[in-house]
C-alpha cells in the first residue's frame, strides 16, 4: 500500500485540500437546512418581508457560496485522484521499462496490460471517490451528530442503539456478499474469454463447422453469468429494504419519544424536525461509509496486482565497472543456464564456446534445444545460472548494461517494429542517424529497394506491428535496425526466416564484406545460412555437440550431415 | 485482407424502436412490467404520503397536547398515527423490495438473451464481417455495450418511474396548493434544465476527448508491452519512458477536464435547487403579505419544492445514461439484423457404404466413405461418391469490389492429388483455399466439386469435407485432449492419441506436466509456435477429412522436426486431395502439381521437374535467385 500511496507525492496539494474544501460544502450543507427552517419558522409568520429577504438572501449567499465550494472540491478531487492515478501508471510503466527478460516472461505482455488499463483505473477511480467521500461522510456525521446534540442529548440515544445494527448489518452483507461478489467476476471473465477465442478463431470455428458447439459453449458460461448476478444482485436488493427499515425505524422511534418530549414542554416542534433531517444524514453518513469499505476490499484485486509489479525484484542489474566494449570476442565458460532457479531441467549445461574479434559464427540445432537461450546470454539478456559469459574479456555482468547492449545488437526471433514512420523504426538503432546511414544499413540489410518501392518512402507510416509489411520485409527492417547500432556483436536470431535464400544470402554477404570487423553469430533453419561461417556449433539437448567449419562439420557430424542432405540435396542437384 | 473501419462515437439513430426493441427482450409478459410499474408507483406514493404526514403527526397528534400533561389516552391519536406510518414505512420498503427482486430477474434474463441472440447471430456471420471489424469493437459490444443496457435497465427504468411518479405526485400537490406558486418554481425549474444541459454537453464532448487520450495511452501501453523485449536490446528505456510520459499527462488533462465537468452536476443542481426554495420563499412571503395564499399552505408548499425538484435533477442526470444505453442497444441489434452467410445449397454430406448387393448407399455409420446426397426433382435423393475433385473454371475474386485478388483461375485438382500454391504474399493463396470452403463468394466463374457447383453444397456440409490447417495456430483453452478433439467431438482417446502420433505431437504431449490432460492458458501460450502448429494438425487428422488443406501448417516446425513428421503427413495425405500453401519450396518438391501465382493469375504449373525445365519463376525462386515476398 505504500507503494501505491508515494504516487501521490506530487499531487498532494490537491489531494489535501479537495477534503478542506469539502469541510465547508459539508457545513454549508448541514446549516442550509437550519436557515430554511428560520425562513419557514421565524422569517414567514412574522409577515415581515424585510426578515424573509434577509433569510432568503443568506440562504442563496450559503447557497452559491456551497456552489463554489463543492465546484472546487470536484476540481480538486479530480485533479487529485486523476494526477495520482497518472503518477501511479508512471511508476508501474517505468518499473516494468526496467524489467529484465526474466521479469517480463514471468509477468507476461497481456497480463501487464491488464494491468497498467483496468487495474490502475479502478485504483484511480477508488481515490477520487477516497477524496469525495471518506472525508464527507464522517465529517457529515460528525457535523451532524453535534447538531442534533445541540438540540436534544436524550434523543441522540435512538440513534446510538441503531449504529451497531446498521454496522453489523454491512459486516454481514460484506461477508456473504463478497464470494457471491467473486465468483460473478470470474464468470464474467470467463464469458469475455469465451467470446474473445471465439473471436481469434473464427476461421477455424468455421472450417470445422463448430458454431453449435460455440454456441453451446456460450450459453452455458452466460447462463452461469447471469445465475450468479442474479444471486449477487437479489442479496443486494434484500439489503435496501433493510437499511430502509431501519432508518424508518428510527424516525418513528424518535417522533414517538420527541413528539412526547414536545407535548411536555421539552422541545419545539421545529427542533424537532431538524432533529429528524440531522438523524437522516448521520445515517446516510454511515451507509456511505460502508459502501466505500465494499469498494475499497473490491480494490483489494487491483492493489494486489498493481503491487506484484512494483514488488518484483528486477533481477538484472547494471555493473559496477565502466568497461568499454573494445573488440567483440566472445566466450563462454563452463555456463550453465536454467530459466528458474528451483527448475531442475537445466536449459544450458557446460558450454565451452570462444568466438573471435570478426568472426561468424553459425549456430545449427532443432527447437527448443537452447539456441536462443545461449546467444540471449550474450547481450546480458538473461544471467547464467553458473559460469561466465565474456565480452571483450570481460564478465558482462561487469557492464553498465547499455554499453553491453549497445555494442552487442541482437535481432530478436519474436521481432516487433512499431507505429511510425519506417525511419523512426530504423532511428530505434540510432537516434542521431544521417539519411545517409540509414540508406546504407538499409541497403546492407537488402530493404533499401523495397522501401523505394513504398510511395512515401523511408516515411511510409507502419500500422501498429508492422502490419502492413510482409514478414520478411519486417525481418529486413529489423536487421537494418540493429546494424544502425554499429555494433561491435551482431546476433541474428533465425531472423532470416521469411526471406528468400537469395536475399538472405545478399545480407550475409553485405555483412561480410561491409561489416568484416563486426562478429557475426547466426541462428539459422536453413544450412545455407550458415555454410559460409568460420565455424558452427551444434547444439544438442543443451550442450555444445560440435563446433568446427562447416567442411569439417559435414565431414563427421551426423546432426549437420544430416540436415544438409535434407535441406541442399534438390537445390544442388538442379541448380547443378 | 479488406480494410477495417474503424467506429465513431454516435448517438442513436432511432430512439423508440431501439426502446420498444430492449422492452421486448426484458419479458414476453407485458403484465409484469405493468406490475413492476405500479410497485414503483405505490413505493413513491409511499415515501410522498411519508413525507405528508410529518404534517398531521405535529399539528394533530402533538401541538394540541402541548403543555396539557396528557393522560395516555390522550396520547392515542399521536400513537396511532405513527402506527399508520410505520404501516406506510413498511409497505413501502416492501414495494421496493419486491419490484428489486422482479427487476433483479429481468434484467439478468434481459441481458443473458441479448447476449445469447448477438452471439448466435456473430457465428452466423460471413467472414468478411469479421475481416472488417477489430476484436476490441467487437467485444465492446459485449462488455460495454451490454453494460450500459444493465444500467439502463436495472436502475435507470426503475429510477425514471420512481423519479417520474415522486414528480408527479409532489407537482400534483403542489399545483393543488398554489398555481401562482407553481409557475414561479417552474420557471426556475428551466433555468435549471438550461445550465444542466450546457453543463452536460460540454461534459460530453470532453468525455469524447478524453477517450480519444485514453485509446492513444492504452494503444501505446499494449504496443510497448509487446516489444518489451525489443526496448530492452535496443536500451531504449529511457525514450520509451518519455514518450509514455508525455501521452499520460495528455491524458491525465483531458481526463480531469472531463471528471470536472461531470463532477461538477451534483453541487450546482443540489445548491441551484437550494437557491430555488429561497426564491420560493421570498415570493411566497409576498403572496402571503398581499394576501393570496395562506400561511400554513406556504410550509407545506415549501417542503413540497424541496422534494420536486431532487427527482427532476435525477431524471435529468440518468437522461444521458439512458441515451447512451440505447446507442449501445443499437449497435447490437444492428448486428443482431444482419444477413447471415448465404447457405442457399441443398446439397449435404452424408456417411455412405456399399450394401450387399453393391449398392452405394447412405448409412448412419461413419464409414469412411462419404457420398453428396442431392435432390432431384422428383423429391427422391441422388448419391454421389465424394472423390474429393476440385475444379475451378474461369475464377475471378475480389474482397472489396474493387480490387481484384484473383482473375480467371482455372485448376482442375484430380481426386487423391497433391497440389501445391507457391507465390508471395498477396498473390492469392490463401484466397484459393478461403473459395474453396466458401469463406467467400467468387463474383465470375464457377467452382465445380465432385462436379457439383460449391454454392449448391449446404455450408456446413461442404466445410465439414473439408481440413484445414492455418498457418496462425489459435488454441483453445481447455486440455490438449479437448484441442484436439474439436477436430471431431465423438473421437475417442485412442483416436486421439492415434493423431497425435500421426502428427508427431504425442512426443511433447507426453513431456507436458499432465500429458493430454494438460490444461493449455489462452492461446495455447505456453507452447512454442512449433508445438501449437502440431497440435493444429493433429485436430485436421482426427477430423479425417477427406480434402485436406494445409495453409503454412509447418511453417513454425523446424526441418528436422518437419522431416521427423514427414511420414506422419504422407499418411495423412496419402488418398486425399491436398491443397499445400508452403513457403517452403523443399515441403512442397513432391506435389503433383505446384501452381506458381503472382498478383492472383496463375503464371506457371507442372510438377517440380517440369517446373525447373521451364527455367521460368519456380525455377529462380527454387535456386534462390528469386525473392518471395
């Protein structure tokens, strides 16, 4: 709760004044009803329009003056609660921009925009009506209660009897409301789960002819939804009624006692409908309070998981040594890598690896046996689990991590370009990059003819993603990219996958030539992609099986033997 | 794909017929809501008979025992008109009770249908439907559309009626006690309605800004998340936040403009409403001072403006909630009203075997042999051996109308063959397939199956002979088994477990921490691309489908695992006709034919060998020398 709490710091002002400014509507309200019953009880009958006018006029001055007030306090309350909510969504987004790989794959990218939407909102809204309410309500009770003190202590006891029914009363809606309360959540989700697969599989629904059984699928979740809102929503109807009954009651009570005290001469009638209109706030006051209680335990999902993040101890931190990256060589030292620390199953076991300054490296071996894991090590994505990775001789856990990930660029499998032009895409690389840079990494990157291509050129717009490019000519952008780093390390990661063997070897070979002092480590599917490289590992359940040259390799590995014979035997033949 | 467009915010085109519309959906009992209706009146008239008599108790009950030190029966006429208030206390607080729980019913039942019928109506929809409208829209209507009704219902009804009777009732009484009085307090009433209603447009329009602020956030939120990753390896925190800053704090003004100016409603009719009973007050003192109406009648009066005019400000507040309500309950029944796909065919599949005497004939077994069951004219049926023969004459397509995706395709898949589609993407691929189980219709030509043309197939039939594999693999959440299963429902586990190894899944499966019971999250994201894409075919071969179409299926399979599943595939291919989509040139060498298409004609066909000797584009593209996007 803390957490939450310090986003307030900069609005503070507003968040401390709007329950101030609140105080005086709160006054103003609870003596309004006072002057209208001087205007009703002294001003009209003593048939003086000169008293009525001057009732009157203090009434409308209280009036526009409440105005005001409850004008400012909406201002200030909503700049408040708003300026705090956005200070919150600052703090979370900012903690999770410093999230390191592991973070992130624990968190997931859908489950940290629930997050920083719904939840944050629900927080926000939860502390414009904190600064609205909490304050109100007591203080009108307090107002209230010392109103009707004034004008009668005896009849204050009614009221005092009711206080503990009513407060047993919310304990008890509270408690059975709650699960009742949870479980509708969670139909609801489920219903919105439903529709939104549904949605996202609409062609396999049709091509399977499923849409009975969607529809099956469908109604039973929304009748589920709609059982239990209906048993939610009748507790809560029961509940009216209830708290109804008993602020009747206490107006009857107090009209039975206060109307004998008025008869034996203890009270006034006028007394003692203030009396009654003052017992009415206080009870309204403490409904009120109970509604904010049921809201705030409603906010306790959202804190809870708004705390989560900013709890999550980022794993990854800068080092401490002002290292430059002076060359990129590599090497791996008896690394072991598991994705958690209690898994068992260990990703990398004792890799052994030294790749030179300039080099190319390819990198061969079936999915989900550790390739992307062993060269995510590289740019300090992960940290080992034992060992050391060394860049330019040294730890990189020595690095500031910029420094590290400036010079080793990496070009992710899973890539992502974002909206904006194509050159505020590329400019990702480089901030300061001339259009001559970036025509050149472009060209290396074969993406410069089909950027000419576009009307608009390096300033084509790109919808959200990159969804109007084709996958390889994403995978080109996102290469040219990287190579505006002018990295010392460059890691492509199977980031040739969608383009022809043709232009993939056009980019291997621009890289070769144009980038001979850049070390080249390649993931690569294709055999091809990695037949020009100084030497290959083989990786094999985890481990380094075979790292020479590819003559060597084809020679005696069965794995690359293999995987050659397959992928090459037609071209070699036909191309022959 | 054709473009999508995008929705503006809208008030309702129509009100009463979208009105009468929710109405109809809220109960076929029309006496029910009558009964709801008088039980908000009686609730009203109750708190209003409450309020009056305040009046009786004191001046009856009390003042005239005031100073007499009353024996208890004197007290009695007092005891019994607090008697008589318990009485309406009580009736009241159960007439409220008692619409609560009917209108608690409706409301669910309301909803639960319209929900039901738009999401019946949605999987009856053509997929160009689909193609035009984001998922985000489509699940606001939902959530949020279908939450606006809830309120509209639930309490904005039952609030109107109570409001509106409280209204009536108190204008009644006062109108009964002065006419005079009455027009100034009306006249002040508009007044009222006139600031309320500046107030509330402005309110409008910011709340439409601060919308647009909040897409653009959230927009820029979820495509941050998204390339989380990517900022990391580019060390772009530190902009990225920036960026993030200046969106939010955009956000934050028009969302606090908006919150204000909504905020602001409650303390001006509440203080404006104060003002009016002063206003009231000073007039009426001056109407007594000149005579017109009487003292006693000016109190009571006064206590009436009091309770008049808290239900016109409601009224006025749930106006824009009902209004907003009815937008939402459009949208829906807009999509409710649509045409569904057209199934105009007459043609069905049905399960077929050979009875003794060598007859083809339909059965109600799976067989494994499937016939076209087709009328004829004389009412019988004629059957008609599915061989799985596709024909395409002369094919032209087009999404939008405008631009053409296909022109005059012709192809002639024999029964059993493999036919392979290669091109870059838009050349028309996809498109193909999307014909052949009528995801779309074709405007020129004709597609012949069997010899019968597709349109005169019922849909669900033709789809039903038809697999299909995407190269985006969606799952299901539920089990591995349950995925796999939506191939065919009455498959059982061992016809599972069978498809499973035919697609090479079974390896994994059995790896997974409860096996085939595993429970997949969302879209199956706790599997690699690869994994999702086995598990994709595996449900095709359960479905045992006798056409096949594999669009991209092994795209995300690495080839050693791809060669690892090849026989799997053969197997499942072997006697059916396939239509192959593959990028890669290697999974689709042994095709019996392989049509090269660029910008939706066909270029070039034959099978491989024919197809390098043609030193044409296959050849460029198979060598290498040519690009394929």
């Amino acid at each position: 709760m803390r957490n939450i709490l310090s986003s307030a710091r900069k609005y503070i002002g507003y968040l401390i004044f709007a329950p101030i400014s609140i105080m005086l509507e709160v006054i103003l309200e609870v003596y309004i009803p006072r002057v209208m019953t001087q205007l009703v009880d002294v001003g009209i009958p003593s048939h003086d329009l000169s008293v009525v006018a001057h009732f009157g006029l203090i009434m409308i001055g209280m009036s526009l003056l409440s105005l005001v007030a409850g004008t400012l306090a909406t201002y200030l309350s909503s700049t408040g609660g708003i300026g705090f909510g956005t200070e919150l969504r600052k703090t979370v987004f900012d903690k999770i921009e410093d999230f390191s790989f592991e973070n992130i794959d624990k968190f997931q990218a859908s489950s940290l925009i629930t997050r920083l939407t719904t939840d944050v909102n629900y927080i926000q809204n939860g502390m414009m009506m904190f600064t609205r309410v909490v304050f109100r309500a007591p203080f009108m009770m307090v107002m209230a209660i010392i109103m009707a003190l004034r004008i009668n202590r005896r009849l204050v006891k009614i009221f005092f009897v009711a206080m503990p029914i009513i407060l047993i009363g919310m304990v008890l809606v509270g408690y059975f409301a709650m699960p009742l309360f949870k479980k509708m959540m969670e139909h609801f989700d489920k219903l919105n789960q439903t529709v939104q697969e549904d949605l996202t599989n609409i062609r396999v629904v049709k091509a399977y002819v499923r849409g009975d059984y969607e529809k099956k699928r469908f109604s039973e979740t929304n009748y589920n939804l709609m059982e239990s809102s209906i048993r939610i929503e009748l507790l809560m109807s029961a509940m009216t009624p209830i708290m109804m009954m008993i602020i009747y009651g206490v107006t009857v009570a107090i009209l039975w006692n206060g109307g004998q005290m008025i008869i034996y001469g203890e009270m006034t009638t006028g007394e003692l409908i203030s009396f009654i209109s003052y017992i009415m706030q206080i009870l309204m006051g403490l409904i009120m309070i109970g509604m904010i209680f049921v809201n705030i335990v409603q906010l306790r999902g959202s804190i809870n998981r708004i705390n989560e993040v900013l709890n999550d101890k980022i794993t990854l931190n800068d080092g401490k040594e002002n290292w430059k990256v002076e060359e990129g060589s590599v090497e791996f030292r008896n690394v072991d890598f598991a994705y958690s620390a209690d898994s068992e199953e260990k990703v990398l076991k004792n890799i052994n690896m030294v790749i030179k300054p300039a080099e190319t490296i390819g990198i061969l071996g079936s999915t989900g046996n550790g390739k992307t894991t062993l060269v995510n090590l590289i740019p300090r994505l992960y940290d080992v689990t034992n060992g050391e990775v060394l860049v330019s001789g040294h730890d990189v856990r020595e690095y500031k991590l910029k420094e590290l990930r400036d010079n080793v660029a990496m070009v992710l499998q899973q890539n992502v370009l974002f909206s904006g032009t194509i050159k505020d895409n590329l400019k990702w690389g480089d901030a300061n990059a001339s259009d001559e840079e970036i025509m050149q990494a472009c060209k290396y990157a074969q993406a410069h003819d089909f950027i000419m291509s576009f009307p608009d050129q390096y300033d084509t717009e790109l919808g959200q993603g990159g969804v109007n490019l084709s996958g390889g000519q994403k995978q080109r952008l996102c290469i040219a990219r990287a190579l505006l780093k002018k990295p010392k390390i460059i890691i492509l990661d199977d980031s040739t996958s969608a383009v022809d063997t043709a232009t993939d070897s056009l980019i291997r070979k621009a890289l070769h030539e144009q980038l001979s002092d850049t070390t080249t480590i390649i993931i690569a599917q294709r055999v091809a992609s990695v037949l020009e490289a100084d030497k290959v590992a083989i990786i094999d359940n985890g481990r380094i099986v075979d790292y020479d040259s590819p003559e060597n390799l084809l020679k005696h590995n069965e794995i690359f033997q293999e995987v050659y014979y397959t992928q090459m035997k037609g071209v070699e033949e036909n191309a022959a | 794909m054709p473009p999508r467009q995008m929705r503006k915010p809208e008030k309702p085109a129509q009100v009463w017929p979208n009105v009468k519309r929710i109405m109809s959906y809220m109960t076929d009992k029309v006496w029910i809501l009558v009964i709801v209706f008088f039980l908000e009146v009686a609730g009203s008239l109750a708190a209003v008979a409450g309020t009056y008599m305040m009046t009786p108790i004191i001046n009856d009950g009390i003042t005239p025992l005031i100073g007499t030190n009353p024996e208890a029966e004197q007290l009695r006429p007092l005891l019994n008109m607090i008697i008589l208030l318990v009485v309406i206390y009580v009736a009241g607080a159960l007439f409220n009770f008692i619409s609560n729980v009917i209108m608690t019913r409706i409301t669910n039942h309301t909803l639960n249908r319209i929900r039901n019928d738009l999401f019946f109506k949605m999987e009856t929809l053509p997929l160009s439907y689909f193609d035009g409208h984001t998922h985000g829209e489509l699940m606001a209507l939902y959530t949020s559309d279908v939450q606006m009704i809830r309120m509209a219902v639930s309490s904005g009804l039952t609030q109107v009626m109570h409001s509106a009777s409280t209204a009536i009732f108190t204008f009644a009484m006062m109108v009964y006690i002065s006419p005079i009085m009455t027009l100034t307090v009306i006249a002040l009433m508009v007044v009222m309605v006139f600031i309320t209603r500046f107030i509330s447009s402005k309110s409008i329009d910011n709340y439409t800004k601060q919308q647009a602020a909040i897409a653009k956030l959230n927009g820029y939120m979820e495509e941050m998340m998204g390339g989380q990753k990517v900022v990391k390896v580019f060390t772009h925190e530190p902009t990225v936040k920036r960026t993030f800053n200046d969106i939010n704090e955009t956000a934050r003004k028009a969302s606090t403009r908006a919150n204000v100016y909504a905020g602001v409603m409650g303390p001006i009719t509440n203080n404006l409403s104060h003002v009016n009973y002063a206003v009231a007050a000073m007039m009426g003192a001056w109407l007594v001072a000149q005579g017109t109406i009487g003292l006693g009648n000016l109190a009571s009066y006064l206590q009436y403006t009091r309770s008049f005019s808290n239900p016109v400000s409601q009224i006025m507040q749930q106006f824009n909630s009902l209004m907003s309500a009815v937008a939402g309950a459009e949208r829906i029944f807009k999509v409710i009203d649509m045409e569904p796909e057209v199934n105009e065919g007459k043609v069905t599949l049905v399960s077929a075997t050979y009875d003794e005497n060598s007859n083809f004939v339909e059965t109600s077994e799976r067989t494994g042999l499937w016939a076209w069951k087709r009328p004829l004219e004389d009412g019988k049926f004629e059957l008609i051996r599915l061989r799985g023969d596709v024909k395409f004459n002369d094919v032209t397509f087009s999404y939008d109308g405008k631009k053409t995706v296909l022109s005059d395709v012709s192809f002639y898949a024999k029964p059993g063959q493999k036919i392979a589609l290669v091109g870059a993407t838009g050349a028309g691929k996809t498109t193909i397939t999307n014909l052949i189980n009528r995801f779309y219709d074709i405007q020129e030509g004709e597609i012949l199956y069997d010899g019968i043309n597709v349109k005169d197939i019922e849909k669900d039939s033709l789809r039903r002979s038809l697999g299909i594999v995407l190269q985006d693999t969606h799952l299901f959440t539920g089990t591995v088994k349950e995925n796999i299963r939506y191939g065919r429902l009455d498959a059982t586990d061992e016809q599972i477990v069978e498809a499973a190894k035919l697609a090479n899944a079974h390896e994994f499966i059995k790896m997974l921490p409860e096996g085939y019971d595993t429970m997949l999250t969302g879209d199956g994201s706790n599997l690699s691309q690869g994994q999702r894409q086995l598990l994709a075919i595996a449900r095709a071969a359960v479905s045992d489908p006798p056409v096949l179409i594999l669009d991209e299926a092994t795209s995300s399979i690495d080839t050693r695992t791809e060669a690892l599943i090849e026989e799997g595939m053969d197997n499942l291919m072997a006697g059916r006709t396939v239509f192959v989509i593959a990028h890669r040139l290697s999974t689709v060498r042994n095709s019996n034919a392989i049509m090269v298409l660029d910008h939706g004609v066909i270029i070039e066909r034959g099978d491989h060998d024919d197809l390098l000797e043609q030193k044409g584009q296959y050849y460029k593209l198979y060598t290498g020398q040519f690009e394929l996007d």
